[in-house]
C-alpha cells in the first residue's frame, strides 16, 4: 500500500507540472525568434519580405509566410497558437470578426494598403452596365459596404447614410435604379467573377494577387484610416519582445525607402505620412 501510494503521489505530481507548463503563456517570452507570419493571397507576402523581414533578420529572427485562401483562417490560427502573428485585415473587420468569435488579438501597427476596385467585366465601362446586370462585391458586412459606397460613388446606386459597418447588408441599398444584381462572394473568388459579372468590387491584394493592374480600375477606393491593414498578434503578446521588433521594422526608414520603391499605388497609413 505505501508502494501504491507513493507512487500516485508521483504521479499527482508529475500531472501538475505538466499542466502549470501547459498553462504558462510560452509566448511572452522575449527571446523567441522562430515567427510565422499569416497571409491571404496578395502583396502582403512580398510586402513583409522585402520591407519588414531584413530587419527582423539582422535581430536574429527566423521568418516563415503562411498563406490562407481566405479571410477566415488568418485569425482563427492566430488565436490557436498556429502563427504568431497576420497581416491581411483592417481595424474594422478585426473587431467585428474578434466580437463574432470570441477572439482575444489586438492590432500593433498599420501598413501600407492596396486599395479595392471597381474592375470592368463584361461591361468596359460604367455607361454600358445594362439594367438587370449582375456586379459582385464581397460578402463580409465591412468589405462589403466598402463596395457599395465605391458603386455609389459610381452613380449605379445608393447606400443608406445610417448603414453599420459591422452589420452592412444589402438591405442597406436604398435606391437601385438599373435594377442590378448584387451578387456577394468571397473575396477571393471576386477576380473571376469578372467573366461573367458586369463589374466587379475586389480588395485590392486579391487583385493584384490575380494579375489584375489597379491603375485600370474603373474605380479606386480612397481609404479611410480604419480600412488600412494592420498587423495583428494575440492580446496578451502585444507587448512581447517579438512585436515590439515588428513595430521597430515596419517604423524604419528601410521599411518606407522599399515601400516607395516597390509598392506604388498604395495607400498610407497616417503615421507615415505625417513624416513628410
């Protein structure tokens, strides 16, 4: 018997280490330098290469790109432990898609974003949208509105001033003259859409991820601040060591001296333009 129970005190034990292991956040450590970085298909990939990686490096770092097809994954992962940290999303859909999931992420700084876009399909311009046509816009609410404010800019329809960025729907078109098919997809499936849809409504990396040319959109979006991408770690690393380096990067001359070199056309955030 005192066999049995010293051994079950050994056992009791060895189960408590394991799960205050378990439980110890093995992430705020600052000395962590292995980071994998989540992405969906577009610039972003090459932006964090070129401009924020050789930075990273010079610390010592060791960088992997994950890439997701949509724009779902990127955070689910992120809250998992799966990645440290993803670059893809702005501030409003973060906090709506954090709210929706009961996820704990928070931003550390934006970067320079391409913009969404009007591109022609079967019509190649606004005037030859014939009524009844069908036109495709994302189908999450902050994307989406973003779309319908960009074909109200257009003349093709109008959007209720009183629409909610979080909750936006169709429901939300309040006059629709030309009797248009508002057609919502997912993001990434928005650049086929072109061949069969009048125009198209796409988020700017999906666009030129597909080839696609944004100085021959019919329509470029001018971004709010709020619709600028943002990097975005688990809330209780914002203050870890390893996005402390991240912010450091994306802060540093090298970082603008590429953007401005590479990554024309897109907009920036209001920190950097405050330099000049």
């Amino acid at each position: 018997m005192k066999f049995i129970r010293s051994g079950l005190i050994l056992l009791s034990v060895a189960v408590l280490f394991t799960v205050c292991k378990k439980s110890a956040n093995p992430s705020l450590p600052g000395d962590r330098k292995s980071l994998k970085i989540g992405i969906c298909p577009g610039p972003y990939g090459d932006l964090l290469k070129k401009a924020v990686f050789p930075n990273l490096e010079k610390k010592g770092y060791k960088l992997e790109i994950v890439e997701f097809s949509d724009y779902i994954q990127p955070n689910l992962a992120l809250e998992n432990g799966d990645i440290d940290a993803n670059l893809f999303q702005h501030a409003v859909y973060l906090g709506k898609f954090s709210k929706d999931k009961n996820l704990n992420l928070a931003s550390i700084v934006s970067v320079p974003t391409a913009p969404m876009a009007i591109f022609a399909g079967k019509s190649g311009s606004v005037q030859a949208i014939p009524v009844g046509g069908t036109v495709t816009l994302p189908n999450d609410p902050t994307n989406q509105l973003r779309a319908l404010k960009l074909f109200q800019e257009l003349g093709l329809l109008k959007v209720s001033p009183d629409a909610n960025p979080a909750k936006a729907s169709l429901a939300d078109v309040i006059e629709n003259p030309k009797k248009l098919d508002l057609k919502p997809l997912e993001a990434a499936q928005l650049p086929r859409s072109l061949q069969s849809a009048e125009v198209a409504a796409v988020n700017g990396n999906f666009a030129i991820a597909s080839g696609l040319d944004l100085t021959k959109a019919l329509k470029l979006e001018s971004l709010a601040e709020e619709h600028k991408n943002i990097i975005v770690v688990r809330a209780n690393e914002k203050d870890a060591v390893f996005a402390k380096d991240i912010v450091e990067s994306v802060y540093s001359p090298e970082f603008e001296k590429t953007i401005d070199a590479d990554f024309r056309g897109f907009q920036k955030p209001d920190w950097l333009l405050k330099r000049k």
